[in-house]
C-alpha cells in the first residue's frame, strides 16, 4: 500500500463528524488492520485526526479476530447515514492504493453492506473513478451533505459540523416521512400528533392517540399523525443482543457495551433528527395557514416528539404564525429559557405535562444530554420581552403518570387537566 492518502485533505472530514460516528468508522478500519499488517499505517493515521480520548478508543483497539466479524455486522447494521457516507468514500479511496485482490475484495464486502440510499452510494462510486484533488474537497462535502452548499477547506480546519437533512436517516417501512391522514373530514379543525424515540414507521404508531381522543376530541375532526426519523425500535436492539451474545461467547461484557453505545448512538442521531425534520412540519403548518388563516391546528408530542413540536414552534415564530394548542407530554426537550420564550409566541395555549416519576429522562436523557428536560421540570421563559405569549400551563401530573410510556395511553385523562382549574 502506498502513502498517497497521507498527502490528501479527505479524511480531514472525519474531525467534523459525531463522536459516535468516528469511533464505528475506527472500529470498522481497525478489522482492516487486523487482516493485514499493510493496513496498520493507514488506521493510525486516522486514528490521530479523530477528537476520540484513549478510554474512548479502548473497547474497539482491543478487538481480536475471534468477534471482528460479528462486531463488524452490528457496527454497519446500525451506523447513521452520516457515516455510511463518511465510510463509504474512504473506502472507495483507500481501494486504489490496494494493491492485492484479496486487499480490494475486503474492501468490497464492506461496501456492499452499507444501507444508505442508492443514488448517493452510486454518486459516490462515480466520483470516485477519478483522483480527488485537494481543490475539490468542497465537492466531497457536497456529496456527504446532499445539498449545494459548498465548504472550503479551511471549514474542515474549523472543524465546522456537517449538517444535512436525514431524510433516510433510519428506514421507516414505507420508505416516506412527513404527515400522514388518519381521519376526519372537518378541514377547520386539525390535530397533529408526533411520537418520540423509537417509534419510526411503525404501523400502529397512532393507535393509542386515535383511541384516546375519541372521547374528547369532535368526531369530526381532522387527525393527523407526523412520522419521522425517531430511531429504530428498541426491541430490535434487545434482539440483536441475543443474537450477539450468542456469537461472541466470553466477550458478553464487550457485547453489552458496544451495543449500548449503539443505543446512545441512536439516542443522539434521533435528538439531532428532532430538529431536521421540525423544518418540515412547519412548512406543512404555514401552507394550512396560508390556505385557511382561521383554520385551528393543536399539536401534540412525546418525549422527542416534545422536542420537534419545540423547534416547529420557533420556526413558525420567525415565520410570524400562531397555532392554537400545543400538548406536550414527558418532553425530551432542554429547559432553555429564551427558546422557549420564542416558542410561546407561536401558540395561544401551550400545555407541558411533567412526572417526576419519569425514569427515562431522569437516567437516559440527562445522562446523554448533561441537562434537565421539560418531561422532567417547568417551562420557563422570558417574560420581560414584548411578545405576544401562549398562555402556559405546567401540569405536575406524577400523581398520574409513573413512567415515561404512560403518557399517550392516558391521553384522554391528561387532557382533561385543562379543566382542573
């Protein structure tokens, strides 16, 4: 294998990707080394442009041939689209300067288990028939990114983070997010509700809302649900821990972890994918208001649901709308003052249901975020701005709820708090 990788700025992108990201593209490149002593060179170098500390690095730098493989599966199977990308053009890169068909078959088979979409995975593959120049490293983001922005080297420098729409972030099983009808025919009067972690494309995801509200909500009425790229179920992973444990018999310790790092993983591509796909649900809103400006909207979220409704809010603030109601339930969103205050000045009325039975966010979230959500704690706000508020109502409903899953099943009952006063 020769150097020519040393002299080329591409891996400089690894230092703008996720923690979590870096460390399975490690992980994945350390297998490479372990095949082959040609390899060890190339996986240094990278491993000194990550901003991973050597506790960080331990589990994978430890691996040995007996788990490479099935470790390897896990890592592909569920690494976010960011770096499949990321992946894939190092790989297709470092090929060149492969020199054995064994060397380049290795590679191949990695390559032809990434997940991402095709049309990208192919628009890679293209681009990279031809060498890549250091002056066309802004191309390179281009193609990682999915967009037309274009960064110049010195933005790697700067270590700028990449941002993209995660439109197939996660596979939902129709392969589409956004709104989606569930019933009613009274266009003036809607209701869209969003569910948080680990609820993507499933088919009953609205089943629980619809059935509660039947009681309280007009018959008539139009409800909608919003589906998004909330991460995988977490029954899957649970599966998928069997499976391993299985496989990698003496190494359960290191199964368990690496497979809870994954978790986080998720946790942490679903938080970032909260916001990305806010964007979306306001542009669905702003058109509905457009069309028909006395039209009623309430809007109604769990958890990380909670935190995509927060940002659906601030975008329609800069868009100068209002909606009616908005419910949020065991928010997994931070309590910050002045965002917050730019979302109450999108609703009339904003209702934030909290337990402090809520295990969830007392361990998961604050352990993954270093910082106390709405689920678990008031709304607070700014209210020496001159803005036009919702009317807030933070109801402490421990009495009610003692967990994170409670919150959609008691719908009906948590609704009728508003009357309580």
């Amino acid at each position: 294998m020769n150097t020519r990788y040393k002299t080329n700025n591409l891996f400089k992108i690894l230092e703008t990707i996720e923690i979590e990201e870096q460390r399975d593209i490690l992980s994945i490149l350390k297998n490479l080394s372990i095949d082959s002593e040609r390899y060890k060179s190339f996986f240094n170098y990278l491993l000194q442009l990550t901003t991973l500390t050597e506790i960080e690095t331990t589990f994978f730098l430890k691996q040995d041939s007996k788990i490479k493989k099935n470790y390897e599966s896990i890592l592909l199977d569920d690494m976010s689209i960011t770096g499949e990308k990321y992946l894939n053009f190092i790989l297709e890169y470092t090929k060149k300067s492969f020199s054995t068909k064994e060397d380049i078959k290795r590679i191949d088979e990695i390559i032809s288990k990434l997940n991402y979409d095709k049309t990208i995975k192919e628009k890679i593959s293209k681009y990279m028939k031809d060498d890549l120049p250091t002056k066309e490293i802004g191309n390179i983001q281009k193609i990682l990114t999915n967009n037309e922005m274009k960064f110049s080297t010195k933005s790697f420098t700067n270590k700028i983070q990449i941002k993209i729409h995660k439109k197939f972030a996660f596979s939902s099983e129709n392969g589409e997010y956004g709104i989606k009808y569930l019933k009613g025919d009274n266009p003036n009067n809607i209701h869209i509700f969003v569910n948080g972690f680990t609820n993507d494309g499933g088919v009953n995801n609205y089943k629980d809302w619809i059935s509660e509200a039947k009681d309280i909500l007009d018959e008539n009425d139009t409800l909608y649900g919003y589906d998004w790229a909330s991460g995988k179920e977490l029954s899957k992973h649970i599966l998928k821990i069997g499976k391993t444990i299985s496989i990698v018999k003496g190494n359960i310790p290191l199964t368990i972890v690496v497979l809870l790092t994954k978790i986080g993983a998720e946790w942490k591509q679903a938080h970032n994918n909260s916001k990305e796909y806010s964007h979306e649900l306001a542009n669905f809103i702003e058109e509905a208001l457009i069309k028909n400006p006395n039209i009623n909207i309430n809007l109604y979220g769990h958890s990380l649901g909670a935190n995509l409704l927060h940002y659906t809010l601030r975008h329609l603030y800069s868009k100068e709308l209002k909606v009616n109601n908005v419910f949020l339930f065991g928010g997994a969103s931070e309590v910050d003052k002045e965002a917050w205050t730019e979302a109450l000045s999108s609703s009339k009325n904003i209702y934030n249901y909290y337990s402090k039975n809520d295990q969830v966010l007392t361990y998961m979230y604050q352990s993954m975020e270093w910082s106390s959500p709405i689920g678990l704690n008031p709304i607070i706000y700014n209210q020496n701005k001159k803005l036009s508020l919702a009317t807030l109502y933070n109801f402490n409903v421990s009495e009610d709820i003692d967990g994170h899953t409670e919150y959609i099943p008691n719908f009906n009952l948590l609704y009728r708090w508003i009357y309580k006063e």
